[in-house]
C-alpha cells in the first residue's frame, strides 16, 4: 500500500479537494514489534498509536493482521479519553477470545471490549457472512450485543439505509467518537484477491467506498486498513484498493469540515483551532466536531 500510493495525485476529482492543500501528511514508519511476544508487540502498537492521537493527528495503520484492532483501538481510547464506537468491515465476525488458545486476527473487539471505553453495544460490523464466520465469535458477539450487517442485509436495505444504522449504532449507548477498521477481506475477493482469509459474496468496492466516505462525513478518531497480504496480490489490485478508502476517507472529512484547511490556511473545525493555538498539533490535524 506505501508503495502503490505513488500511483495517487492528491486530487479527488468528484469532492473537488487537493489532499496536499488541506492535510499535512507523513509517513511515520513502522511500529517497531516483537512478534514472537503477543503482549509486548500490542503494548507496543497501542502506545505507538496513543502517542499520535494524542498529539491530535488522525492515525491511519496499515496492517498487519486483524489482531492489531485490539490495540490500535485501545490506543485510541487511552488518548481520547470518552467512550467510542467501532465500524469494522469484514468477512469473519473477530469477536471470540482465542484462536488456538492465542489472541489472533479472529478476536480484536472481544479484547477491545475489555477496557473502559469501549463495548460491544457500540460496535457495528459490516459485511460479515459466509463459511469461515468462527461460531465462538458468533455466540459472543450475540451475548454482547454487537450489531450485523450481512452483503444481504445491505442488498435488501441498501447502502444508506445500512450507512444510517450503522452509525446509529457506532454513535449510540453515549458514544463520542468512531474508529474505523476495515478488514480488506470485506470486498469480494475478485476485487480484493490479496487477503489471508479469502471468502467469496464479499462486498463490492464502489459500495464499501459510499460507506465509508459516508462514516467519515460525521468525523473519525482513526482509521486501520487490516489484512492486505502483498504476496497474494495481482497486479497490486488490492493494494490500490486499500490506498484509495484511506484517501476517500480523508476527502470525505475534509470536504464535511472535519479535518483540514479553510482556504485561508486555518484549521476548520474549533478542536483543530484551539490544538493549532495552544502549538499542539498542525492547521491539518484531525478533530472530532460532530454536533
Ligand atoms: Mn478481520
């Protein structure tokens, strides 16, 4: 994905916004993980990711297994401070507590349901179905009360009528800011061939990009694109698609007001501002202005 974003201009043709005009954009790296150390490699991603927010800039994580959810989120959580909600795409339901006795890519938001700001009544998860669904996830995710949305679901409702619900539920229960996870998986593999954990009637990408663009419209704490596996990729089909719903949802912000300029060179939004005058933060840092 670092690579093929130089096939990206900055420019979205139909919001009309210049990314480079309005954002200030880097590329951190590579959070430095042990990876034989469970523990230590998400201690080390939550406080990688707890740093970034809370110098006000909005997190964008490429991953990496799904397993980086738990602490990705809770990383957002220790800086934001006040209960979140959590959008999540995916094929596979990742809501039991171990994998062959391991916390794996299969149980980020049963551990994310652990802390203090966040629990299942708050997440949404969009897309799921098919044959690889765990059923210890199935029945602690109905326990805890996470919400579904199946390729069906969507087919029957449609994509505003899902896009409603969904941020019914991310925003309810008191909830003051959404993270996003996007599990690659979630678009039909004949789009998005390059993931671990392929299952077929996935979601198409124009309707996963109206999705999105439309969550980030209400504003975002973060952002995570999980599950692009290079290897398996052709003709770097999935990377480019990984790319673009981070760059349309960072459009989609911009153009709500949610993050970026004025014109004139000011931060939007009065979070923005007063980070900007108190010398936290750029004119471009993200903040959550959601009436
Ligand atoms: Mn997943």
């Amino acid at each position: 994905m670092r690579r093929i974003s130089g096939l990206y201009t900055p420019y979205y043709y139909e919001l009309g916004i210049d990314l480079r005009e309005q954002l200030d954009i880097v590329d951190v790296g590579d959070i430095f993980v042990i990876p034989a150390n469970i523990d230590k490699a998400f201690d080390q991603i939550t406080k990688g990711i707890e740093y970034i927010r809370g110098n006000g800039v909005f997190p964008v994580i490429l991953g990496g297994d799904h397993s980086i959810g738990f602490p990705t989120a809770r990383g957002v959580m220790n800086a934001f401070g006040k209960k979140i909600g959590v959008i999540h795409f995916d094929r596979h339901i990742d809501t039991q507590a171990k994998d062959l006795d391991e916390r794996m890519h299969t149980t980020p938001w049963y551990w994310a349901a652990h802390e203090r700001h966040f629990d299942m009544g708050n997440l949404v998860q969009i897309g799921i179905g098919g044959w690889q669904v765990p059923r210890p996830g199935v029945a602690e995710g109905r326990k805890q009360g996470s919400t579904v949305i199946t390729v069906e679901d969507m087919e029957r409702l449609g994509i505003d009528k899902v896009a409603d619900i969904a941020l019914e539920v991310a925003w309810g229960n008191g909830a003051e800011g959404v993270f996003l996870s996007f599990d690659i998986d979630s678009i039909d593999p004949g789009f998005a061939p390059a993931t671990g954990w392929p299952e077929p009637g996935g979601l198409y990408p124009r309707e996963a990009l109206r999705l999105v663009r439309r969550f980030a419209s209400e504003g975002l704490l973060g952002m995570e694109v999980v599950e692009v596996s290079p290897p398996f990729d052709v003709a770097d089909i999935t990377s480019l698609l990984g790319v673009r719903l981070i760059c349309d949802v960072l459009a989609a912000q911009v153009e709500a007001g949610k993050m970026g300029r004025t014109r004139s060179g000011e931060p939007q939004t009065e979070r923005a501002r007063e980070a900007w005058e108190a010398g936290a933060g750029s004119p471009g840092s993200a903040a959550i202005d959601r009436d």
